[in-house]
C-alpha cells in the first residue's frame, strides 16, 4: 500500500511497556497518530472506550471479523484483540505517521501485508524488570500473571524479525529514540 512507511509498529513482550513509551512520544509529537485496536477483555480502571480500546463482545468482534474490517488480529491471554482497517487506512490515506502498538504476532501479520512498515522491538531493560511490571499492574490474578510471564518469554524469542530494537530503560529517552527512527525512516526532516 501506498504510504506504507509511515506506518510503525511498536511490540515487545507485555510489560516492557509500549503503551507508555508511546504515549511520551505522542505527548511530545501529537502529529503521530496512534490506532485504537478493538477488543473482547473488559475495561480496566480508568480506560476509556474509543480512548485505550474499543470494548467488543465476542460476538461484534467476530463480525467485525466476517466483514473485513480488521487488519489482523490475535488471540492473547483469553481475550481477541485487532487492529481496525479503517483506522490504519484512513491515516495513512492522509499521510499521516501511524503507529500500532500490538503484540509480536500482530507485528508479524503487518510487516506481511504493509512491506514497507518499520516494526520496533521494545526490550525491558531486564527479565526481572519485565516480572516486577508484570506483577506491579497489580490488576491480574497470579495464574495470569504466571501466563503472561511465560507468553513474555516467546515474545522476547521473536525480536531478530523486528526492523530494529530499542531498550526501554527509561520511558522519555526511549520515546526520543523512538522519534529519531520514525523521522528516519519515514524521511521527515526534523
Ligand atoms: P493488554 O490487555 O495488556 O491491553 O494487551 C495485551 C496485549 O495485546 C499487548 O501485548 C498489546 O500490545 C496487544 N494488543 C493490543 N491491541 C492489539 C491489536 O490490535 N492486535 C494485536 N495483535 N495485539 C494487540
């Protein structure tokens, strides 16, 4: 697709941190969009619909399936999550820089159908960082968290597929970095 290397894609395993790191980036540069991914697991405290997701039931989120409007999706921890087409296509139809932030499965599926995307690996600065965040959340049950752990573990597997890597040790410099790759690579003069 045209436009496609304004898209980025920011995975790593749960817990590194994306969703932070990418919302230092877009405070600093609210010119970059981000997508808003449809999901089946039920709100957290304080997240909003059509802000951290939009809240499907598993029946809505099939159809939305059926009807071709979700660019990827996968199944994670119990719960489907996916990408809208319309939230990518629109944004890049305008020549917008867009970033999904998604797991590493979703990040496989993009760089397939979106071949000029660039796909960013977050990395924790450590495996026991990555389990005290996990466990910090605070919000899961232990058989959760011990799911999530071991996910984490085949995500970490995945990272040399990635265009490049960045470590998140600290979440403004990383978002900064984070910056220069997008202007990098999308040719945006800084
Ligand atoms: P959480 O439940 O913690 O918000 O998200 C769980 C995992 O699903 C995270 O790794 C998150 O990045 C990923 N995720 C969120 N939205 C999407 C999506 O649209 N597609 C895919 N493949 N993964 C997603």
């Amino acid at each position: 697709m045209a436009n496609d290397k304004y898209l980025f894609v920011v995975s790593g395993a749960a817990g590194t941190g994306k969703d932070s790191v990418v919302k230092a980036l877009r405070q600093a540069h609210p010119e970059i969009e981000k997508t808003v991914s449809a999901t089946t697991r039920a709100p957290r405290p304080g997240e909003q619909e059509g802000v951290d997701y939009y809240y499907r039931t598993r029946e809505e989120f099939q159809q939305l399936i059926e009807k071709d409007q979700v660019v990827e999706h996968n199944f994670y921890n119990g719960n489907f999550y996916g990408t809208l087409r319309e939230e990518v296509d629109k944004r890049l139809a305008a020549g917008k820089v867009v970033v999904l932030v998604i797991d590493v499965h979703g990040a496989e599926n993009i760089r397939r159908m979106f071949p000029g995307a660039t796909t960013v690996f977050l990395l924790p600065p450590s495996e026991e960082e990555l389990e005290r965040r996990l466990r910090g959340r605070g919000t899961e049950t232990e058989e959760s968290i011990r799911e999530r752990l071991a996910t984490a573990q085949k995500e970490l597997a995945q990272q040399d597929k990635f265009t490049l890597k960045l470590v998140n040790d600290e979440v403004e410099h990383c978002a900064a970095e984070l910056y220069d790759v997008i202007c990098r690579r999308a040719g945006i003069s800084r």
